[in-house]
C-alpha cells in the first residue's frame, strides 16, 4: 500500500473512531434535577422606649430622679447579650470646674417598679464610662435577662436613678453648668446552633 493509501486509510479511522466515541455519549440513559434553595439571615433589632431617658434641668446637690424605660426586641432573632456604652461631655459654664460633673452624678439600676428598693447597681456616672461594655452586661443587665437574654418580641422594664450627691462640701464649680449624656445600647445574638 501506497503512503497516500495509508495515510487515508488512518485518517478515515480517527474520523469513524470520534465518530463511534462522540456518538456513544448519547447512547446512555440520562435525567436531571434543580433544587432551589433559600439562605435567609434574621435580624437583630433592639429598640429602647423612650429614646430620652432623662431630660432636667434647675438640679441641685441631693436631688434624685428615678425613670424607667424599656428595652425591645423587635428583630427575628433573639438577643443573647445587650451590652451598654456610655458617654458624657460636662459643659463647664464657668471654667472653673477642677472636679468631673460625672463623678458627683450617681447612677442606680433598681430591680422593682413598686417599690423601687432593691438595687442591682450603683456607681457613679464616671465610672460606668469606664467600664467596659462586657462588665455592664454582668453587673446590670445579666441580673435582669439571665441566660435566657431578650427572646423575640419581649420588652424588658429598666428603672435607674440618678442622684446629684450632696458631698456635704462646697460644690459651688458646678452651678449653672451642664452634662450631656449618651447612652448606646448594643445587642448581640444568642450563640448559633445546628439545626
């Protein structure tokens, strides 16, 4: 046989050979099917009622003012930790202040809205700003939620009191001067699960 011959002959035996291969990959059974599946994420959704917890003015040393207010969850999922930031500027009217205004402003969390009796904690405003958010949790808020924490469309009741100590010594560098209070409340979910 002639090299031409050969070569044809080889050429026509890969072309019927692909031919075969190609045309046997349809030959088999085959089926198929499409899921359609969802991943959702839930909301975490903490609200505090009223949003201005305090608001006076004309205060002198020994007065005390007791509010309440309430945290909500309102998100889908529930709140396992609510941790609490705080933050004050004193506006020193003067500029004689030598002492921090927060630090004559005591704060107290109490349990009981009848009898408004029973603290859970007490500190002076300065030294809950220095307090990390982790340890208010343990100190205010642990108390109150426990390991249960906020569930899905609870509100919780809060009272604190405030009270502008009468150190019984000249505090005459704080008249007329004010402090401006911020209070950030953060929530975070429960641990997650398998399910």
């Amino acid at each position: 046989m002639s090299i031409k011959k050969q070569l044809g002959m080889g050429l026509m035996s890969a072309v019927l050979g692909i031919t075969l291969i190609g045309g046997g990959t349809y030959a088999y059974f085959s089926d198929s099917e499409v899921t359609n599946n969802t991943f959702a994420a839930g909301t975490l959704d903490l609200a505090v009622n009223p949003v201005q917890i305090i608001n006076v003015d004309n205060i002198k040393p020994g007065d005390s003012f007791i509010r309440d207010f309430e945290l909500q969850n309102n998100g889908t999922l529930d709140i396992g930790k609510v941790l609490l930031e705080t933050d004050y500027t004193v506006i020193d009217a003067k500029g004689d202040n030598t002492a921090d205004f927060g630090e004559h402003i005591q704060v107290e969390f109490l349990y009981n809205v009848n009898n408004l009796d029973e603290v859970i904690f007490e500190t002076s405003l300065a030294k809950l700003a220095e307090m990390t958010p982790e340890a208010v949790n343990q100190n205010i808020f642990y108390p109150e939620f426990g390991d249960k924490g906020l569930p899905v469309g609870a509100t919780h009741d809060l009272i604190v009191k405030f009270t502008f100590i009468d150190n019984e010594q000249d505090q005459n560098q704080f008249q007329g001067d004010s402090l401006n209070l911020t209070w950030t409340f953060n929530a975070q979910q429960t641990e997650g699960k398998q399910r």
